[in-house]
C-alpha cells in the first residue's frame, strides 16, 4: 500500500473544499434571484414579458394537453410519496438502513424550504393562471419537487444499478425542464419561480447527497 504524501494530503485538503464551491454557487444564486423577485426588479419585467409572450390556451391543443400530464404527473405529494417508498425498498435490498437518511433528509428540506419560502415572500401568480394558490408562488414547488424526487430515485437506484447513475440524473434533468416548461406554459408560474426551483432542488441533493461525509 504506497504511503500518503504531504502532496496526497495537500490534494485532499483542495478537493474538499472545492466540493463546496457548488453549494455556495446555488445559495447565491438563489439568494440574488431572491432579491430581484422582492424588489421587482428586470427579473420581474423579464417573467411578464415571457408570460406575455405564451400563446393562448388552445392554440396549440396538443402542448397543452402535454403540459396538462406533465403538471398532473409531477404533483408534489405523490412525487415525495414515491421518492419515500423507493428509498425504504432500496434501504430494505441493501439492508442499510443507513442509506434511508440521505433521501429522508432531502425530502423533509424540501418540504421545509419551499413552504418557508412561498409563506415569507407571498408572491403572486401570474394572470390566466387556471388554478389559485393557497401559499405564494415563489418558489416552484413542483419544479423543485420534480427535481429532488426524482433525483433521489435516481441516486437511490443508482445505491443498486451504479452503472445507471448518469443516465438516470440526465433523465432527472429533462423531467424538470420539462415540468418547468410546463408550469410557465400552463400560466402556473413564473419563470423565475421555475429557476428558484431548479437552484433550491439542485442545492438539496448536493447537499444531501454529495456533501454527506463518507464511511
């Protein structure tokens, strides 16, 4: 077994802290965008010109019925109900149960941040919208749901199929642009609600499940 260097040790140092570049990237990032959607700033000009910009329902009937499945698919509850039961039968198979705190870990911030932050900032949705919100709009739940839970799927089947793991979270990435696409079709969000969302989800798995100190 060759003997540690002060270079090896050096390297490690480097990469550990690296690895927390990604986190602090997305907490500014959501933390700017924050900041832009209160003060109403050009982000906000931005949404409503984009809003502006969708053409009416029924103009073209077949994205609207896809963007109709796609919003009814990624339903918060049901997503965080799924993520749940695949992380205790991967927890089961594996017999570790261990490996259940990642995925419970990212959906209860989940849950928290996104109810924190639609009560704390209130934002209302935009016009034409077919349904009301109890809470604000800000930040997407389902955008950021779609992404965490389907990410844990994805790394939780990874725990069992490690060769599918970069397939999988490239299909984790198309289903939330996807239902991001959807929501800003349907007059659901805004499309920074939908950015807030990817931030706040990308930030959750990467701290739930990359930053997690190892055995």
């Amino acid at each position: 077994m060759p003997v540690p260097t002060v270079a090896d040790a050096e390297s490690g140092v480097r990469a550990g802290r690296s690895r927390w570049l990604v986190p602090l990237g997305l907490v500014l990032g959501l933390g700017l965008l924050t900041v832009a959607v209160v003060t109403h700033s050009w982000v906000t000009v931005l949404d409503a010109r984009v809003s502006a910009g969708v053409p009416r329902h029924g103009t073209f009937p077949a994205l609207d019925r896809l963007a109709t499945v796609v919003t009814t698919v990624a339903q918060p509850a049901a997503n965080v109900a799924v993520a749940f039961a695949v992380g205790v039968l991967v927890a089961a198979r594996t017999r570790s149960w261990r490996s259940l705190v990642p995925p419970v870990a990212a959906l209860g911030l989940l849950t928290a941040t996104v109810l924190l932050g639609k009560t704390l900032i209130n934002r209302p949705g935009p016009p034409g919208s077919e349904v009301q919100a109890d809470w604000g709009y800000f930040p997407s739940g389902h955008t950021t749901s779609a992404l965490v839970c389907v990410g844990v799927v994805a790394l939780m089947v990874a725990v069992l199929r490690p060769r599918w793991r970069n397939r999988a979270l490239v299909l984790t990435g198309a289903w939330t642009l996807l239902v991001g696409w959807g929501l800003v079709w349907k007059h659901f969000h805004w499309v920074s609600d939908v950015v807030a969302g990817i931030l706040l989800g990308t930030l959750i798995l990467w701290l739930t499940f990359v930053t997690r100190p190892s055995r």
